[in-house]
C-alpha cells in the first residue's frame, strides 16, 4: 500500500510538471507568433512615449499559460481523483454492510492496482459476511432444537398425575438435552479459539501410543455397547506437542468411527513412525461417505447422517482439521458407501 501511495505521488508530482512545462511551451509559442502579429500589423501599446509592448504580450502569456494550465489540470486532475472518490464512496457503503458494490478499473496504472486490490478486498468481506450469517443461522438452528424439547418436556413434567415412570423417563431426556447443548457450547467456544490459535501454546514431551490408549479406554463404554472390535497397532513413540489439543484429534475421530459403526462391527487403529512424521490411521467399516458428504466434511455443523444428529452438532471434523493444520499435520480420508472410512493423520515429529 505504502509503494503504492508513493508511486502515486511521484505520478502525481511528474504530472503537474509536465503540465507547467506544456503550458509554458505552449504560452511562449503564442507569444512568439503574437509578437509578429503586432510586429506585422504595427501594433504597439505606449504609456506615455514609453513603449510597452512586451509587457502586453507578458502579461497575455501569463494569462494563456494559467489559462491551459487551469484546463489541463482540471481534466487530468478529474481523471486521477475519480476513481479515489469511488474508493472513499465504497468504504462508506461497506461500513454501511453493503458489499455488493464493486470499482471499475478502467485504467492499469497504479490506480487501477488499488482499485483490483479493492474489489478483492471486498469480495473477502463479502464471503467473510456469508460465512458469519450461515454460522449464526446454523448456531441458532442448533440451540433452537434442544431448547424446544427442553421447554416440551418441562411443561409436561407440570402434570402431577404423570406416572414415575414417563416423569423419570423424560427427566432422563432433558439431562441428555442438556447435556448435548453444554457439548456444542463447548465445541463452539473451542472452535473460536482455535480459529485465532496460530501456533501450539504448550510443546511438551508425552507418548503418543499411551495417549491413544487413554482416548480409547475413555470411549469404552460407546465401543462396548456396539460389541464392537478394536484392533489396535501402536507403535511406541515419544512425541513433542500441545498434548491437551493433540488429544481432541483422537477424541473426535474416535468417536466417529464408534458412531458410524454397525453393531459388531471392527474398528482399525494405528500409529506408525516414517520419515521423521507420525502417521496415524482410524478406519471404520461402517456406513461411508457420500461423494457430497467428502466435498463438505470438515464444514461446521455439516452432518452426513441426519438420523445421528442427535449424537453430535457437526463440529468435531471442523476442530480436527483446524487442530491439525496448527500442529502443522495434514488429515486426509478414504471412504465408500456402506464399507467405511478411514481417515489418516500426519504430524510432523519436533526435533529439539
């Protein structure tokens, strides 16, 4: 910006130059002719008997010279402070949220480079604004479900004839509707930090396979419900890194795999070590990802499988990928309908 304000200025500068030097060419050439003409037709002007002819013709210069300068620099002046003018008009109408206004660059100078960098500017803002829109319509759709049955189920608990049973039944429905509403409160709240998270904040050194093992013992109970099988290849691996966010990878894919499980199904894990990288490997044989569900798989609060929502608020891909992209990682997935998905995790190994 600054190269370009300078740029501008020299233009501008070396402009107005060129100007003084046309009008004064131009005013001296006029001068000269006038001076024949008078010359010619024996034209003088006198002031008493001191002739003052050259004055005259002097001060008719100078009269022709700011005449073509005023001129010249009025249209040059208009075609520079323009397209600036539309710039300051644009920044009003965008602090008015407007954002479908757009500059044209008629010109490939600097100006129009500013102009360029302006409307790409505001096609930025304008996708950052959509983003923001879809994300609250989203939030408040999410908040709005739980909260409905909340409110459902607390009326009828006013009934004082409702049998124990349906008052402990939906006693129970209320804490898991509680429940699931803390949870997205809390991803939320993670993924915003994360979104301003640049580095890892506290490198420290851990092992990785044991984390693993903990993730896994801490699912225990969703994996022993499904009567499901876990194969599990660790290698052994000490490893440097923000152990608190590198174990909200495990978490969520983990759970995932659960998830999108059939019932004594297997689950696949692995940790192996290969030219100074980690490589992780999570792999389900449940029910895949539809060629739609891959385009859109780490969007907020996107769900493939509408009949789990209730399981989850879409968040948890979009927090392992923004984890990983910190951790300076790549996350990658395979997966076909109706035989699974595997999903793959490199992290670079810190070397002291």
């Amino acid at each position: 910006m600054k190269k370009i304000a300078n740029s501008i200025r020299a233009k501008v500068t070396l402009t107005f130059i060129s100007i003084l030097c046309f009008s004064c060419a131009v005013s001296l050439g006029f001068a000269l002719v006038l001076d024949k003409i008078f010359k010619y037709l024996n034209i003088y002007f006198y002031v008493g008997e001191k002739d003052i002819t050259q004055i005259v013709l002097l001060i008719i210069t100078l009269i022709i010279c700011a005449l073509i300068g005023s001129i010249t620099v009025f249209y040059v002046t208009k075609h520079i402070i323009k397209p600036i003018k539309q710039l300051s008009d644009s920044t009003k109408e965008i602090a008015k949220g407007n954002f479908d206004i757009k500059i044209k660059a008629k010109c490939e100078d600097e100006i129009g480079v500013l102009a360029n960098n302006f409307n790409s500017m505001i096609e930025e803002l304008k996708s950052m604004e959509y983003l923001r829109k879809d994300f609250m319509s989203s939030v408040s759709h999410e908040f709005k479900t739980p909260i409905a049955s909340i409110q459902g189920f607390v009326e009828i608990l006013k009934d004082k004839n409702l049998p124990r049973e349906r008052f402990e039944e939906y006693t129970d429905i209320i804490i898991e509707e509680t429940k699931r509403l803390n949870n997205l409160c809390s991803n939320i709240l993670r993924l915003s930090r994360l979104d301003n998270q640049v580095i890892q904040n506290e490198i420290k050194r851990f092992s990785l396979d044991e984390q693993i093992r903990k993730t896994i013992l801490l699912l225990e109970d969703q994996w022993t419900q499904k009567d499901l099988e876990l194969n599990i290849e660790l290698e052994e691996l000490t490893y440097d890194g923000d152990e608190e966010l590198i174990q909200q990878i495990w978490l969520n894919l983990i759970s995932n795999a659960i998830k999108f499980s059939n019932s004594k199904g297997k689950i696949n894990i692995s940790l192996k070590t290969f030219d100074k990288k980690v490589i992780v490997e999570i792999e389900d044989y449940g029910i895949g990802i539809s060629e739609e569900g891959k385009s859109r798989i780490y969007e907020k609060f996107y769900q493939e499988d509408t009949s789990r929502a209730e399981e989850g608020n879409g968040l948890g891909l979009a927090i392992v990928k923004r984890i990983v992209e910190i951790c300076q990682g790549t996350i990658t997935f395979e997966s076909n309908i109706g035989e699974g998905t595997k999903f793959i995790i490199t992290l670079p190994i810190i070397e002291n």
